[in-house]
C-alpha cells in the first residue's frame, strides 16, 4: 500500500467502525490493549471514531512486564483512557479449583500448557464484556486476517467481540497501517506475541511465518499452503455460530 492508500484506509475503518458500532446501539468502543502490535492498530482506529467514548483495558494475567510497559506506551500516546485490571489472581484460583482435573498429566499430556493458557483470554473477554455493558460499549477485536483464517486465535477468548476492523487485512497490511498511524517503533519492532507464556512467539507456535500465511492469503506462492489449507479448515468452527438443530 502506498502512503494515500493507508490515508484512505485509516479513514474508511475509522468510519466504518463508527457506523458499525451506532448502528447496534452502542456509544462508543473498548478494546483490550496488550502491548502488540494489532491492539494498538485498534487502539488507534477507536480514537479515530469515538475521540470521547473509547476504553482500553490492560489485563495482565502473570504476563511479561515488558507488556504492560508497551500498553501503557500506546495509551500515552494515543491519549485515550485506560482501565488496569490484573488477572493474576482469578487465573490462578481457577487453575486451583481445576487441580484434581490435571492429576496426572503434568507429565504425560503436552497440551496442556496451552489448555492453561487458552483460559487466560477467555478471563480478558469476561472483563472487556463488563466494561462494555457497564458503558454501553461494543467490544472492537484485533485479529488480522492472517490469524484469523488459520483459527490463531482462543475461542470464546480474544475470538469472541461484537466487530473486527482487522480481519480483512494480512499480517504486513497491519504493519503498514500502523506506520501510518505511528504506533511506537517500540511495538512495530517487537516478535508477535500472544504474551501467553514466557518466551511465546506466534511464528514459533504456528511453526509458520506469517509472510507464508500472508503469501497464500494474497494469492501467491507459499511453501506452507499445504499446512496453511489444512489449518484453515481444522478451524471452521472457529468462524462459525454454533449449529442448531432443526426440528423436522
């Protein structure tokens, strides 16, 4: 995209998410604010369309403190109001109340770390959704298209919001974007990351790069298509409402 072509996006997400938004009847937009990259593309879209009613939620849930720090760095600069809610606390009292669930398979079962990990999400979306109910605000996602087609993403956790501005866009079409709207070169330059252990990147979780993911999805040669068509259809149920079962 050249430098108008952004200009010109920026402009067209912005009002599309306003129009979006009032049209379901909501005043304004929160959004949870991570420290990456695609959060602070939203970030910057939200206040864009509601310069007086956006909300970004920092959730830290044992998260890195680097993080936190790139949060509050967008916030800042960005200029929009902020909630801190730490999740620490409940993530861990689930996980107690779920011990005698994991006896056992500490050892035996490698899934579960991500198991453990996929609740974290799902606690940030409770919160989101509270703060949008108490404000009468709609939840704004941060998938991008690159993750959103393969199913990188938690169900009902950070899958789960009222409109994604993002999920039409591959992963470099972000990076561009968020040029324009000159998110710090801190957050540009960081690994993608779903922070949801130490040391998680999402190119070393998928296996893939995102400019594999990216190639495919624009409709040019990738070395993964293969990886990628499969992922794509193992995460159906992902993008989908549940079925319902029709009485004959």
């Amino acid at each position: 995209m050249k430098m108008s072509d952004e200009r010109t996006l920026a402009a067209e997400l912005t009002s599309w998410l306003k129009e979006q938004v009032e049209a379901s009847g909501g005043k304004g937009a929160v959004f949870g604010l991570s420290g990456g990259l695609d959060s602070a593309v939203v970030a910057a879209l939200c206040r864009r369309a509601f310069a007086e009613n956006c909300l970004g939620v920092i959730m830290p849930c044992h998260s890195s403190p680097e993080d936190h720090e790139d949060a509050e760095l967008v916030a800042s600069k960005l200029r929009f109001p902020v909630r801190r809610v730490n999740l620490d606390a409940p993530y861990d009292k689930i996980l107690e109340s779920l011990a005698d669930e994991e006896e056992g398979k500490l050892s035996t079962d490698d899934s579960l770390k991500l198991v453990r990990a996929n609740i974290k999400p799902r606690l940030r979306m409770i919160v989101l959704y509270y703060f949008a109910a108490l404000y009468h605000y709609r939840v704004i996602g941060t998938s991008n298209k690159s993750e959103y087609r393969i199913g990188y993403f938690t169900k009902h956790g950070d899958g789960a919001c009222d409109f994604l501005p993002l999920a039409d866009l591959v992963k470099k079409e972000v990076y561009r974007l968020a040029r324009y709207l000159e998110i710090p070169e801190r957050v540009l330059n960081k690994p993608p990351s779903g922070g949801l252990w130490s040391g998680q990147t999402d190119e070393e979780e998928l296996g893939l790069s995102y400019a594999q993911i990216d190639s495919y999805l624009l409709g040019e040669k990738s070395s993964a298509a293969d990886r990628i068509q499969l992922l794509e259809v193992n995460s159906v149920h992902k993008r989908s409402l549940p079925k319902i079962f029709k009485l004959s």
